[in-house]
C-alpha cells in the first residue's frame, strides 16, 4: 500500500515569509493529523482534520493553520515565519486502532 | 496540564536488555504507545497498550499499570540498529483538545559493540 507522502521534504525560508506544507494520507483514509518536532520541544500536535472539517487543535498561534480536501490531501499553513519556526512538521494517519502511520516529514529551516 | 516524562538517553551494549520507563500525567487517558524514530526519518509504531499487563511483539514488550501512571518499554538482544530515539505516547479520548497522542520528549538509545 502506498504510505503518507509529504512534499515538499525540504525547505528553506526567511523570517517574515510563508509556507504552505502538503501530505497526501493512505489511500482511503480521511483523517490527517499534523505535528511540528523541534529538538527543545520534541513532537507537539498542531492539529487534525476528518472529512474536510477540523476535529482538533493544539496549542499553537493562529498563524499556523491548516485545511483538507476532499480528496484527503491536507495542507498546512505557516505565515509570517519566525526563527522558532524551524522544526520537522510530520503529517500521520491512523493505521489500527490508536496508533499513527508518519509521513517521512518536510524540514523547515528559517533563516 | 499534559505531561509525559521519559529518560532522555540511555546507553547500553549489544546484546543487553534494556528497559525505557515512561510516567504520564494526562486528562481523558486511555492507552500508552511507542514509537521508534532513527535519525532523519518518521517515527514508526512500535508498540501498544490499551490494558494494564505486558504485551510482547518480538525482541520488544511494553508494559503498563493505569494505577501507577506508569509503563515502560524492554528492548532485549539489542542490536546496533536499535540506536534510535524512543517515544511513548499517551492515547486520549478523541473529545480532549489538544490531540488524540501527547507525546513524550523522546530517549536516546545508544547500543555500543
């Protein structure tokens, strides 16, 4: 089967600027969850969206925002970026039960 | 608030048993997880628990106790390739903001020859 795939995997910003971050769930899966993953702050949830509507949120300013479509696919916006801001942002969905299947992630490095 | 709290490294030798504790203090609890993440890459599930007890997947097992607030993870016949960073996770009822998995801050493992 084919996995979460996130785009793009690499990227590199400057202050002030935005993003928008893309993942792709496995096929037929309509949940994505979103988490950012700094080495201070470790892995925090941003926030998960099923069937277009957003289901949860983490504790996170509002620049950070996300959607999905109806095909699935989500994306996730950051604007007026900030040296913080630097992380690995991994998308998941759920496998079984309660567990989570990762995407391989995109890192953001903000200059 | 939320909280998940793990060791943030542990050393040991191929070949050795080791065992990653994870105590946790979260609203609206229901499982403990972990996963494991090599450097670069997506944290990959490793292991469950929705009931208190040991489960066992191979060299790995986790154990929880709900009346401990407590669980942790055994890794046996440690191998070079289990040099990883390890993550336990608590599950949570979906209707709790704040996400489904708060996840701990992450153990090194490093396995020396």
């Amino acid at each position: 089967k084919a996995g979460v795939t996130q785009t793009p995997r690499y990227l590199i910003k400057t202050r002030g600027q935005q993003v928008t971050l893309s993942c792709s769930p496995i096929s037929g899966h309509r949940s994505v969850s979103w988490y950012q993953q700094t080495p201070g702050q470790g892995l925090q949830f941003l926030f998960e969206y099923f069937s277009e509507t957003q289901r949860n949120k983490g504790n996170f300013p509002g620049r950070f925002s996300g959607r999905q479509f109806s095909n699935s696919r989500s994306e996730m916006n950051v604007s007026t970026l900030e040296l913080g801001d630097s992380a690995l942002y991994l998308c998941a969905t759920p496998e079984w039960a309660d567990t989570q299947y990762f995407g391989p992630g995109t890192r953001l490095t903000v200059l | 608030g939320q909280s998940l709290e793990q060791p943030s490294e542990v050393t040991a030798v191929e070949g050795a048993i080791v065992q990653i504790n994870c105590t946790y203090q979260t609203s609206g609890f229901y499982g403990l997880s972990w996963y494991q993440q090599h450097d670069g890459g997506a944290p990959t599930f490793l292991s469950y628990n929705a009931l208190d007890g040991l489960e066992e997947t191979g060299r790995f097992s986790s154990f929880l106790s709900r009346s401990d607030s407590y669980g942790y993870l055994l890794l046996q016949e440690l191998q070079m390739k289990d040099s990883a960073s390890y993550f336990c996770a608590a599950i949570r009822r979906r209707d709790n903001q704040g996400g489904k998995l708060i996840f701990g801050q992450g153990t090194e493992l490093s396995v020396k020859p």
